[in-house]
C-alpha cells in the first residue's frame, strides 16, 4: 500500500509541478512563512507586540472567531505551535509561485508526508521529561470524510488511532484506553477543529473530543498538535498581512508573495457591486476590489 | 476605614440519578484589586475530597479545575474568602475626565477594544439603542452612563426566576423583568452602543449598606458593570447604590460568559437542581 501511495506522490503530481530549479526557492520561501507564522501565534497568545507596535490591528485578532482566548497565557513544550502546516501555492500569469492560504490548524494531505518526519516533529513535541513519548493521531471517527487517511498516517507512523470516547481525562493527565489497557498520552496529533476538541471549553455538545484536554495542555502534561488556537493566523483578513509579519519577525523581505489580496480596512480599497437591471427587477451581485 | 467581609458561597447541585464522571470551572475567588485585597480564599469540593487545580485565565479571573471521576449523585463546592474592602474614590469633576473624543480614541487601544464590541448576550436591537441613546443625549460621559443605568433600573424590574443564565440582553429588554445578570448585560449593550466600553463584573454584594459586624447575611451572586471614562468606573443598575466596601469584585469579562461562577459538563441524567446560598458577614 505505502509503496503505491509513495509512487504516486512523487512520480506524477509533484514532478510535474515543480522544476528541480524552482524548488529550492519555493522551500525557502516556504519555510520562513511557517517561521513567521510561528512567531506570530506565538506573539498572539502572549504579549501581543505586533498589534502594539502596530504591524496589524487587534480588532482582527479579537474580531475572529478563531482566536481561542483559552489558550492565551501558556505555550506549548517546545514552543511550536505548528508541527505540520500545508501551505497552498498557485502559479501566476507570469508563471511565478504565490500563497494562496496557509493552512496551519488540520491541513488535510498530510498522509503524503514522509511520515518519520512528522513522527518526529511530534515526538520533539512531547512535555519535557518524556523519553519515549507515547503519539495518538485523535480522528472524529469514520464518519469524517478523511477517515482514510487519518488510518493511513497512524499506519504509516505506527501509532494509535483513537476516537475521543477512547480518551479521559484525569488530573490535567490525558489517558488512552487501548487493547493494552489504560496508558498515558503524551502528544495528541489531533485531525478534529478545536472547536470540537474540549466541551468543557468550546461546543459543549461536542462528542468528538474529551473534556479536560485544554486543561491537560495548559498544565504542560500533554501536547496538542497542532496547537489550539492555530486558526486565527489562517484568518483571510490577516492573510494579506503575512509579508509585514515576516519583515517584522524576521527582518527579511518575504520570498513567496502572497496572491493579489486586499485589505477591507485600507481607505484605498473600494469593494464595487454591481447592479443588473433586467428591467423586472435590479440584481446585486459581488463585484470586484478597486 | 474598610470593611472586613466573610463570604461563605455554597453551590449544591442534586442529580436525578448517578452521574459517571463530571468535569468543571469554577470562577468564585475575589480579586485582589487597589479597593479590595483577598486575604484568604478557598475552593473545596465534595463529596469527599476532591484535588482543585486552578489557573488564571484571559481575563484574569483565578480559575478552579475539578473533575469527579467516580460515580456520584450530589455535588457541593465550598468557595470561602476573606476580603477587605475599601471605599471607592469619588468621581472627579467632569472638568478632570476625559471627554467623548478622547474616550473614543482610547477605546481603539489593546486594553479597551474587546470591552466595545458587541456579544450576543448584550446587544440590544439598533432601535432601542437608538431610542435609549437620544433620551440621555446631550450629557456628557459619567452622567450618560449614570442616565443609562437608571434607565434600566426603570425599565427593568428585579424579578428572580424570570429569566435564566442564557437570556440575552433584548430578550430581557422586552419582558422587562430580570435578575442583576439581565440588568448587567443590558446596561452594557447601551453603553457600548454610546460610545463606552463596557464591562461586566461578577461578584458579591452585602445586602445591606451598613451592617453590623459580627451578624451574617444572605446575598445572592451579584453583577454590575464597569464603563471607562479615563479610567474603569463602576455602575450599580440592579441596586443603584454606589459601588463600594458592599461590592466584591470575582471576575470581569465581556459579559455573563466570560466569568460563569460554575461551568461544567457531565455523563448522567440531565436532570439536576442547583441550591446556591451566599452567606456574608462583615467581621470588621
């Protein structure tokens, strides 16, 4: 099975996307927007200077409805935040690579990851004091249309696929009921949206998650990867600000551009509707930015 | 020249049936503030003895973490605390307080923006605003929010039961009947809606303005608000007192579901009750 995927994932799709050439750039690029992106979820969460030293407005941050004020206060074991992003690039008229979105809660894919890689990003992620961390990838069950490949990856990275009624909580200690018995968890690769994670802190009615695992992570006794509250960097109004966040963070010019976006909030951006008058009656429809 | 004030606050909650495992927060430890210092508080929860973790949250608030994983059939959190109270200063002249322009240029700031923006627990449809808004126009900052708060008084009546934790600002608008929480939220919307952040304070408050020490009281769960003016100043809708040694500040949030005194889920039959009795005694 692995050997097909395999095949698949690189002879056809990638090859035919990517010169040898263009890669490396790409990389690049790809790697200091994730940095940056670290660095800002990071900055969300705690102290907040880009809204102070005004690179963004707050308004967005607290105006979105992925912004977890939850998880504000703590950070994760070993800082990252994002264990595994997938960033969507399109090609321009002129046939140059552009950010579409960057995908840094449960970006689906990931199956075509080199999967000891992953293992290991997760591993690296574990509370300190864990020498041989104990990994689930927690799935909302087959009835999720990519239970398939939510198999695949535990498969590919031999760990345990749970459900959230096979996890509890007790004592900030998350705990997973296996044929084995009861045993601890130390890292959650988790594919279900923080708003179904932990009904004590968000959907109450959710049944896909377990009540005190935002509670476990906030004592450091378990990591959720990736990290709560990951959403509002994907936010499509703090999208076009990405680039400013990179120069701020890194003090670097960014390497990807992101596609043509524009700010709502900028005076210089007009949204124009247009009106049809079929003569019975006058239709507004979307329009474009000027 | 404070007070000294014992708060006994007892929530008791009876299932109709056994309950496998429950998970809660409990928001019920004063704050320490420049008019009050918690001198002593506990969270203890039963039955039996029950490990309490606590945290503070975004808003400040200290929380209480419990869970119970074995079967159980009642539920009892004891929240004690010992806090002393001081008079609050009194407004200056409104020739030292800012005026709407600056408030408004502050509002935008980090500490302030979240305190503006409307919630769906208190915000009131655009035409009531609007009415409430053109009867105090013409005021200036402190006396608008003192209009605003006696309106509410006015217009909603101090009726316990007739509304619950998840009635909105507009829905107790139109009945007209509510509790503190009601009168809370529905002052907020308006003073938000004027141009004032807002906020909603959870707490304690003595039921009487000058008690003897030594005797003890009965007082509910209270909630007021607190709007800025330069700088956070706190408004009584439900009592229309003056905020001060009576009121004990808990948590302050955007509204009701910022700073819920217990928050909980639980595996069981979804009947339960819930007695909740604050005793308050002024010790000196």
């Amino acid at each position: 099975m692995a050997d097909v995927f395999d095949d698949y994932r690189l002879a056809d799709a990638w090859d035919e996307m990517f010169a040898a050439a263009e890669w490396a750039p790409v990389s690049r690029g790809v790697r200091q927007r994730v940095m940056a992106l670290e660095r800002f979820l990071a900055d969300v969460y705690s102290s907040g200077d880009c809204f102070s030293d005004g690179v963004l407005p707050w308004r967005l941050a607290v105006t979105s409805d992925k912004f977890r004020r939850e998880v504000a206060g703590f950070a994760p074991a070993n800082g990252v935040r994002v264990h595994v992003a997938g960033i969507d690039l399109v090609r321009d008229e002129a046939g140059k690579f552009r950010v579409l979105a960057d995908n840094v809660r449960v970006p689906s894919g990931v199956s075509y990851l080199p999967e000891n890689r992953l293992l290991g990003a997760l591993r690296a992620a574990a509370p300190p004091g864990v020498a041989d961390p104990f990994v689930v990838v927690l799935t909302p069950g087959v009835h999720n249309a990519a239970y398939f490949e939510h198999t695949l990856l535990a498969g590919f990275m031999g760990v345990e696929l749970v459900e959230g009624r096979d996890l509890s909580c007790y004592r900030n200690r998350v705990y997973v009921q296996t044929t084995g018995g009861r045993r601890p968890v130390d890292v959650i690769y988790r594919r279900v949206d923080d708003d179904w994670l932990d009904p004590l802190h968000f959907r109450p009615d959710s049944l896909l998650g377990c009540p005190g695992l935002v509670n476990a992570a906030r004592a450091g006794n378990v990591t959720i990867a990736n990290a709560v509250g990951n959403g509002v960097a994907e936010d499509k109004r703090i999208h076009p600000y990405v680039p400013d966040l990179i120069r701020y963070y890194l003090g670097e010019e960014p390497l990807l551009e992101n596609v043509e976006s524009f700010r709502l909030d900028d005076a210089d951006t007009l949204l124009r509707p247009f009106a049809v008058n079929d003569g019975r009656d006058v239709w507004v429809l979307p329009g474009g930015l000027t | 020249m404070g007070w000294r004030l014992r708060i006994e606050h007892e929530t008791r909650v009876r299932y109709g049936g056994p309950v496998l495992s429950s998970f809660n927060e409990a928001r019920m430890t004063p704050l320490t503030l420049p008019t009050q210092a918690t001198l002593e508080s506990r969270v203890t929860v039963g039955p039996g003895t029950i490990a309490v973790w606590s945290y503070d949250d975004y808003w400040g608030t200290h929380v209480s973490v419990f869970e119970l994983p074995e079967a159980h059939e009642e539920l009892v959190i004891r929240a004690t605390s010992t806090v002393q109270t001081e008079p609050h200063p009194s407004l200056p002249p409104a020739s030292q307080r800012p005026g709407w322009a600056t408030i408004r240029e502050q509002a935008e700031g980090r500490r302030l923006l979240e305190m503006t923006l409307p919630t769906a627990l208190t915000t009131v449809a655009a035409e009531v605003s609007g009415a409430v808004i053109a009867e105090v126009a013409g005021r200036g900052p402190d006396d608008t929010a003192a209009a605003i708060s006696a309106l509410v008084r006015d217009r909603i009546a101090y009726l316990p039961g007739a509304t619950g934790v998840r009635t909105n600002a507009q829905q107790a608008w139109d009945k007209g009947q509510g509790v503190c929480q009601d009168m809370a939220q529905v002052t907020i919307g308006l003073l938000r809606a004027a141009g004032l952040p807002a906020r909603y304070v959870s707490g304690y408050l003595h039921p009487r303005a000058d008690p003897k020490p030594g005797r003890t009281a009965f007082g509910p769960s209270h909630a007021w608000v607190e709007y800025w003016a330069g700088a956070w100043t706190p408004l009584d809708p439900t009592s229309g007192a003056d905020v001060g040694e009576r009121h004990v500040v808990v948590a302050r949030g955007r509204d009701y579901g910022d700073v819920p005194p217990l928050k909980g889920l639980y595996h069981g039959p979804s009947h339960s009750h819930m007695d909740v009795t604050v005793e308050v005694t002024r010790l000196a």
